[in-house]
C-alpha cells in the first residue's frame, strides 16, 4: 500500500521490518476511546495528539488491536516520539499532508488498498460510487494517470497506482482538490464540456500528453474524466477506454450524489426540528439519542462573508462534511446541522468540565477546517439551554456569529487567529449593546429623531455631519482625536461642531443628550 499512494498526499517516515502485512482497510481512529480490534487495519488518527504522555501507550493499543499503519498530520509539530513509538511496535507511519482533508484521506486509503484485494479490475466490477476505484481502474486499464472532475473544477477522485506520471497541474489539484483556475484551464474546460468525444488538451512538459473527455447524464455535464500519459508510452486504446470509462463515471458520480444526498436530507430533517421547531425538539431530540439536560449550539462559518453568499451549494455541502468529519472523532455526541451557509453543531452537556473541552475542540475544528478549505471558519458558541428551549441557544449562536463576523470584517480580530471561536463573553460588551439596540429598533425606538434628521440634512446639502459627530462622540468628545480619526483639520471639526445645535436643535454638551445621539448614530450604522 505504501507505494499506491501519492507521495504528495500521504509519505511512508517509517516501515516495519515485516512489509509484507496484509492491509483490510481504513479506519478513523478516536484517541479518546479504545480502539476497536480490526486486523490489518490502517487507522487515521485524526485526534492523535504527538506530544501526548500516553502517546505510546496509544499506538501500542493499536498494535494489539491488529492495525498495522498509522495515517496522521504533524500540522507543524514534530513527530519524534510519535516515530520512535512507532518502530518500538512494527507499525507503520504513513504522514499526510496538512491540507487534505480527513474524509479525502480515508477514500485516498481505501483506494490505495484496492490493488491488494485484486478488486475492480473490470470498470464493472467497481462498487456503486466509488469513484477512487473507478479512477485506479482506468488508470490500470489506459497506462496513465486519471482525475474525474466535477462542472466546477472540484476534484472528486484521483489515481493512486505506483509511479503514475505527474506535472504541476495534477499536483495543485490534488493537494488543493482543486484545479488551479486561469484563463487558459477555464477555456479548456468549456471545451472538454462542449466535446462529445476525446479532447486532447496542452500540457507544459513534451515529455507528457493529457487527454479528457465529459461525463455527460443526458444533455447535462456532471463533470470529466482527464488522463495524463506520457507521451513516448501511449495507448492505442486509451480514447476507448475512457469513452467507456465516461459512460460508467456518470452511473457512479449520479450513485454517490443520490446516496449521499438522500443521506444527507435524512440527517438535516432529523437536526432541523431540534434547532427550529421547539415544538417538536424533544421528539427530535430522543430519535438523535440526545439525553443530556443542558445543551449549547454551535454556529460555524466561512469567511469572507462576501464569499459565503457567492458559495455554490457544493462548497457549503464540503464545508458541513468537513466539520462533521472532524465532529465524528473530536464531539462523537454531537449532531449536525446545516442551514444555508451556517453549519450547526449541537453539543450535549453533562458538567462544566464537557463546556471547556467542547470548546478547545470546536477550536479544533476550526483549525482543520481552515486547512482543508483554505479560508478561515468562524465559529459562535450559544449559550446553553434545555432541549425543549434549544432555539434560543440557536439564535444566540447566530447573533455571536454576526457579531464576530462584523468584528473579522473590521480588522479588529485577525481572521487566522483563535479569536474566531467566540461567545457572549468573548464579545464582551458589543454584543450586549447589539441586543438592546435590537430590542428598541423592533420597538420603534431607534434609529431616532435626531439621527434620521443629521443624515437627511447631509443627504440634501452633501454635507458630512453625521461622519463627523459620530467621530467626535466616539473619541469621548476631543475635537483633536476625532481630526485624526478623520483625516481633517482641527479647525474644521471644531466649526462643524459649533453648527450642530443651530441645524440640528442638538446640546452636545449635555450627557444625557450625548448618548442618546451616539446610540441613535450608532444604530444607525449597526
């Protein structure tokens, strides 16, 4: 299995002197629970921690339990102990790269096993929607190395065969899963999507020839199948053997979306009523096996917010397995949710200490999110609630997460840092201002009078007295601050200040009035 996978994904650091054990499989492995006994088995220790005390102590439960190899991520931590456990054992160390993401890995395993098991030599005999297998198969079949690839350039399968050709696009794709985007791969792709039949596509190295063709359900496109050869090694067949392999991609990319969405749907119609329909939480809460009498929920995001809006439903679809992946190992009692571009945990409690190690693992999962996606995950944690009142956790979790996103947006909390995980408190006294500036809007009360007055004067004459009292209300009333905050002269602050009370009826030297125009702007604004 070793040399089956890409040395890019996943590189062998250490072999035991006995190479020649049978590998059954992929497991993800809990390093919080004993391991279930499974010969031959590889486990992908999503939650290993490589400075943990009992770190040998695990990887020696491992090997009693049958499993052979161990697939992990240092995520820039060094692993010295973990090899040396690992060699102390006879296991097998398999380092994935940081960026992959787990549920990626766990199909890039099982594929890499595929050859061991003398399975799916024939494109028939490929189990319904394993599109690694499929792209194993073609590769052995045609000589070269295959990627299938949805309508929006997303990678969904790869080969994993021993010593397949490769250039820089394939490898940017697979890291990234992902084909890099440019003019030029755009305007392939259109015409890879337009063809009916093989389409030869340019390729950097002369050494290496790159072929695709569509895969087509009917009219629609669901994506293309993309063969890289080298060009002094080609195969005669290789336009029949993807023409074939075309036809048998769509069965199985139509299979897997079905399943996996008919999975996905049974899922998020059992977490919907749990989260927004109180009346029927409880009856939600007892076919989820959800027990416990306190419990918060988690609202995760990805970040720009700008961007979480343009996402196509794909991408949001990567962003929940991501974290329901990582859920699996770190939150095993917590359920899943999603609705438009929020991600919901729901995180059962039993004592303060679950509250603490919920949130370092939320931080967790932040983290690895934020690797495998490339862009930041926002996460707000609700407070906490009974299942019968558990929308309230909810709506506090969505307030938390507009906040912190306003604060991201703002520059005042850095995007990559741990401060993306917050809650009421973390918020401090924003959030709570937040609330009752809510509360008096939905009762009429703001923005108000003077606020809606200031900007329509500026709005009539062009004029910047809302900017500027605004500005000055919130440097605690120093005309010189609020100048630099501006960008402007002293003397222009102080004269536009001197106009306020004649245009506007408003005494800035009055308390009472001075937080009542700051709060109105304020609204006004937030």
């Amino acid at each position: 299995m070793a040399r089956s996978t890409d040395s890019e994904i996943v590189s062998l650091v250490e072999m035991p002197a006995n190479d020649q054990q049978a590998v059954a499989g992929s497991v993800l492995y809990d390093s919080m629970a004993p391991p279930a006994k499974y010969p031959g088995a590889v486990a992908l220790a999503i939650g290993l921690s490589l400075s943990g005390k009992r770190l040998r102590a695990k990887v020696q439960d491992l090997a009693d339990a049958g499993y052979v190899g161990i697939v992990y991520k240092t995520n820039g931590k060094p692993d010295t102990v973990l090899r040396a456990a690992a060699r102390e054992t006879g296991m097998a160390l398999f380092r994935a790269s940081d960026s992959v993401p787990w549920n990626q890995l766990a199909e890039i395993m099982d594929a890499a096993v595929i050859p061991h098991r003398q399975s799916g030599r024939t494109l028939v005999d490929i189990r319904p929607g394993d599109l690694f297998d499929l792209a194993n198969t073609v590769a052995a079949q045609a000589g070269g190395a295959v990627a299938i690839v949805d309508p929006d350039q997303t990678i969904l399968a790869y080969s994993t065969l021993p010593d397949q050709p490769i250039d820089e696009t394939r490898r940017s794709s697979i890291l990234r899963l992902q084909v890099p985007r440019s003019p030029e791969t755009d305007r392939d792709y259109r015409r890879v999507h337009a063809a009916s039949d093989v389409v030869d596509v340019k390729t950097e190295d002369p050494e290496l020839r790159r072929t695709a063709i569509s895969i087509r359900a009917g009219a629609g496109v669901l994506g293309s199948l993309w063969l890289l050869e080298r060009a002094g090694h080609q195969n005669k067949d290789a336009a029949r053997i993807l023409r074939e392999a075309a036809n048998v991609a769509a069965l199985h990319i139509l299979h897997k979306r079905t399943t996996y969405v008919s999975n996905l749907t049974r899922q998020l119609d059992m977490v919907q009523p749990l989260l927004f329909e109180p009346k029927r939480a409880e009856l939600a809460a007892i076919r989820l096996g959800i027990s416990a009498d306190s419990i918060r929920v988690a609202a995760l995001t990805a970040w720009p917010a700008d961007a979480v809006a343009a996402q196509t439903l794909q991408s949001r679809l990567r962003l929940f397995d991501t974290i329901r992946t990582a859920c699996a190992i770190r939150l095993p009692s917590a359920v899943c949710g999603l609705s438009d571009n929020i991600v919901y945990v729901v995180l059962p409690q039993g004592t303060d200490s679950d509250w603490h190690f919920q949130r370092g693992a939320i931080l967790a999962i932040v983290r690895n999110a934020r690797r495998a996606l490339g862009r930041p995950v926002l996460a707000a944690l609700g407070s906490a609630a009974t299942v019968n009142r558990l929308a309230e956790s909810r709506i506090n979790a969505e307030m938390v997460l507009s906040e912190l996103v306003r604060t991201v947006a703002e520059g005042q909390i850095d995007p990559d840092s741990d401060q993306v995980v917050a809650d009421d408190e973390s918020l401090g006294s924003r959030l709570q201002l937040r609330r009752i500036v809510s509360s008096l809007t939905a009762a009429g009360q703001l923005p108000g009078v003077h606020a809606m007055r200031i900007a329509e004067y500026d709005e009539q004459h062009r004029k910047s007295f809302e900017e500027t009292i605004r500005a000055y209300l919130s440097c605690g009333g120093n005309a010189m601050e609020t100048a630099n905050a501006l960008k402007v002269h002293v003397n222009t602050v102080r004269y536009r200040l001197s106009r306020v009370k004649t245009l506007f009826g408003i005494e800035l030297d009055d308390p009472e009035t001075r937080l009542l125009v700051w709060l109105q702007l304020w609204a006004r604004h937030n």
